[in-house]
C-alpha cells in the first residue's frame, strides 16, 4: 500500500489559501500545486497553456459548452481529430495530471476540484479555509492596491465562478462543510496558528 498522502486545499478568495498551502506544504515536506497544474495538464495534453488558463476554475454553460474560439495544438498526435474541446475535456486532462501526482508523491493541490477527483484516495484530506469579510477585504486591498468596494466586488464575482466550477463538476456544493473534511476559518487563529491547526488534523488522521 503506498504511503503517499495528498491535501486538498479549496479556499475562499481573500482568506490567506493560498499563504496557508504554501507554508502547510512545507511543513509537511509535500510538493504544492496550483497554477502549476495548468503547464503540467498543456504539457500531458500538448495543448496551449492559454486555453487552460482561461478555462481555469470557471463553470461552463452546459455540458458540452465548446470555447468560442479554434485553437492550435503545441504538439500533434495528442488529442488527434479535434481543433476545439469543450471545458469538460479541459477538466478530464488536468484530473489525470492530478491523480497520476497523487500516485507518484505526496502533494498538497490547491483547489480545481482535486478532493472530489481523489475522493476514492483514502490518504486524501480535503480542507477548506474561510475568513471574515472584513479580514479578506483588507488583505485583498492590500494584495491588489483594491478600494474596499472593488475588493468586495472582485469576491463576489470571482466566488461566484468558483462556486459554479466545484459545484458543476462534483455535483456538492462549495463551501459547504459537509462537501471537506476540515472547514477552518483563518481569522480566529492567524496564518500560522491555522497552518499548525491543519497540519495537527492532517498528520493525525493519516497517522504521519
């Protein structure tokens, strides 16, 4: 049985994820993926990084919404007979670069869904962190030079897709606390004091 273990980290927008999943991957001695997902799946795939960058945690019309543009392969021979693919085909590339990381090392994946992709991989915790309003207001204007009123319009919007990505392709509900293993909300005890937190759970229930 391997002793790989894998974090999955979903986040709201403004409550330090991102800070927290660095640092709680260091401490574990993991690696940490996020964007660098999108370069490793064009790779897999040998399709432009553009089109996964667009593609990125948002939620398509339907399921079999095509972009509204052609692209071009980097490669050929990967995805043969196929000039356009639909966000569902975009998504099933970067699940398999997901779960051939989490059979290969131990890893911590920032969002994109990996908790329901590994939700068969009994070595796979999923957390999700939150934060009050006011504290992912502020470290957003501070992160983005934002007024208070674009800091709350950007997490309304942005939230808003990453709610329609997670919950179109797991069929739970973002957030919600049933949907992770962990809910944790970062303003009660800091970056660091949330990273210790996590770390405890992680190492407990996976007996590290």
């Amino acid at each position: 049985m391997t002793e790989n273990f894998v974090v999955s980290v979903g986040r709201q927008l403004g409550s330090g994820g991102r800070n927290v999943g660095e640092k709680l991957a260091a401490r574990l001695g993991i690696d940490f993926y996020d964007k660098e997902l999108i370069n490793l799946a064009s790779e897999e795939s040998g399709l432009c990084a553009e089109f996964f960058e667009r593609a990125d945690e948002q939620a398509q019309s339907g399921p079999r919404g095509l972009f509204s543009i052609r692209f071009p392969f980097i490669s050929e021979g990967s995805i043969p007979a196929m000039n356009s693919l639909s966000n569902d085909a975009l998504f099933k590339v970067q699940s398999d670069v997901i779960r051939s990381l989490a059979e290969e090392k131990s890893c911590l994946f920032m969002g994109r869904c990996a908790d329901y992709i590994l939700r068969e991989n009994p070595r796979c915790v999923s957390v999700f962190i939150t934060a009050d309003k006011d504290d992912r207001i502020k470290r957003l204007m501070e992160l983005h030079n934002f007024t208070a009123e674009q800091a709350e319009e950007f997490i309304e919007k942005g939230e808003k897709k990453r709610a329609e990505y997670y919950n179109y392709y797991t069929n739970k509900k973002w957030g919600v606390a049933k949907s992770y293993h962990l809910c944790i909300n970062s303003s009660q005890l800091g970056i660091d004091g949330t990273v210790d937190f996590i770390e405890a759970f992680v190492r407990k229930r996976l007996s590290l």
